[in-house]
C-alpha cells in the first residue's frame, strides 16, 4: 500500500466506498425479498458493483500498478 498522501487515502477511500455500496446491495436484495417483490433491481445493482471492481481492483491488481484505477468525479475521469 502506497503512502497515505501518494494514494493510500485514495485506497481507503475506494475500500469504504464499496464496502458501503455491497451493504447497500443487501438492503436492497433483502427488501425485496421481504416485501416479495423482484430482485432483479438489485440484481442490476450487483453488476454495478461488479463493473466498479473490474475497473477499480482487479484490472489495477492485473496491469500491475495502481494508477491505471479510474479516478472518481467527472473531469478527472474524462482525463484517465
């Protein structure tokens, strides 16, 4: 893990990020299993999920080095 001010904040950051987006996940998946509706929009949501950790872990992990992770906002991203 990099220093905290080269990256290692970033690093936090995109963890707690998807820890909070995989709890929000289940609370989806289990209201609607509660309220017996369809899961498919948490379904959708997993893929979301998914896609956020092909671009943001394992394609970093696989390439070899952290600066190839999309960066978060709008201008930032238009620039990667």
């Amino acid at each position: 893990m990099p220093p905290l001010n080269d990256g290692g904040l970033f690093m936090i950051a995109s963890f707690l990020l998807l820890i909070s987006a995989m709890c929000w996940w289940a609370r989806s998946y289990h209201l609607a299993q509660q309220h017996k509706m369809g899961k498919h929009v948490a379904w959708a949501f997993a893929a979301a999920i998914w896609l956020f950790l092909v671009l943001g872990l394992f394609r970093p992990i696989l390439m070899g080095s952290w600066s190839e992770m999309v960066p978060y906002g709008i201008f930032p991203h238009l620039d990667w």
